[in-house]
C-alpha cells in the first residue's frame, strides 16, 4: 500500500495527542486531518485540521471525504456521569461520527480506542464497561471494510507529549516495574499508534485487540 491517509479524533487528550505523533513521524502516513472539539498547537506539513465542537452533529463535509482510516480516540471519563449521559457521549457521538464517516469512505479502516476490561457482552454490572462494550459491538455493524476495538490498559505516553493528567503522570513511576513484571497489563501508546497504521496496512485477524495483541499487530 501506497502512503495512507487518515482521521484522528482525541488528539488534545492523553492516546489521541501520543496515536497523531505516531502519525506524523510513520512515513507509511501521507496525510493527517485531526478533528477535534477545540483546536490544538500541533502543527505539522501533513497535518490538517477540522473544528467540530459537537461530534453528534457532525455533518457529511467535503473536508472528511477521502481517506483510508479513522483512528477513533476520543473519549470522556464516566466519573460523575449517569449512564444515559455516558452513552450519549461515549456510543451515540462515537456511532453518528462513524457513520458519517461510512457514507463519504466506506472502505475505510476505523479503529476505535476503548479500554481494557470492556464488557463485550453488554451485560454486566460495571456501567462504562457495558457502554463501552455495546459500542465496540455497534462499531462492527456499521459496514466499515475493516473495524477493530483496541483494549489498552496502562500506557507509557510518547516523548513530547503535553497532554498528560498530572495524577497519570505521577503513576508512571511505577510504569517500569509493571511492564516487567505485568507485560500484559501494559504498552505503549507508540504500540497503541503504529498497530493501528498496521491495521490499515495488512489488517489483523482479531476485531478486538487486547493488550498482548496490540503489540504483536506494532511489530514489524
């Protein structure tokens, strides 16, 4: 495959800032447009960027026509939210953007940033994890040529990366320790990043992709 050309959402947050860096510096990347709720300082020769201040009223744009993937990662905490609120943000925004993405690129690939723990049958006892799960299951209905769900758990942010909680920031001292005694509970979000471009490449026999799977699909 020739240089490819893809959509990221999130970047002014911690996975969607570390997956569009990844994007910049892959050379298999061609061209970058990051949608996103309010702009972001990242500028770039192969970046672009479109202003969408409500993802559920994303409307079919010339601007979103013509590209090879989406690499979905924005996302909000459920931490003081109902689970109506919580669905409306997290599976009716994630669902209205992709199929709006379906209608201009339907032989895109969408790889969608979930989390570790999700709950894939919809119906367990954790709210997020239920949400989550119905969305991933939605995401491999809308007709996309390829759609995965990533499952990261703890990630170790990029080199440069500003957009890092300070709380998340204090952990990652003890990010060395787990990743050696605990490979499968953590990655990188460089891993996170260059599995999903080889997504796209040479797609991946899973459509969820778990940690020990996110980093086999980064390799080579």
């Amino acid at each position: 495959m020739s240089g490819i050309s893809v959509i990221v959402t999130g970047s002014t947050g911690m996975v969607g800032e570390g997956v569009l860096l990844e994007c910049l510096q892959n050379p298999a990347v061609e061209r970058v447009l990051m949608v996103n709720r309010k702009p972001s300082p990242i500028r770039h020769a192969k970046l672009t960027e479109l202003i969408a201040p409500d993802f559920l009223t994303l409307a079919p744009a010339e601007e979103l026509r013509g590209y090879d993937a989406c690499f979905f990662c924005a996302g909000v905490s459920s931490l003081g939210k109902d689970e109506a609120a919580y669905t409306r943000i997290t599976y009716d925004t994630t669902l209205h953007f992709a199929e709006v993405l379906h209608g201009l690129n339907p032989r895109m690939t969408f790889c969608y940033v979930t989390g570790a723990h999700t709950d894939s049958t919809e119906q367990g006892k954790t709210m997020w994890a239920r949400v989550k799960g119905r969305t991933e299951n939605a995401l491999t209905r809308v007709g996309f040529t390829q759609a995965y769900n990533f499952r990261p758990g703890m990630m170790e942010p990029s080199s440069g990366q500003k957009n890092v909680p300070g709380l998340y920031r204090a952990l990652l001292v003890f990010y060395p320790l787990i990743a050696a005694l605990a490979p499968r509970l953590t990655c990188t979000i460089r891993q996170v990043g260059q599995a999903m471009i080889h997504s796209v490449q040479r797609g991946y026999p899973k459509t969820t992709l778990e940690i020990p799977d996110i980093k086999a699909l980064a390799q080579g």
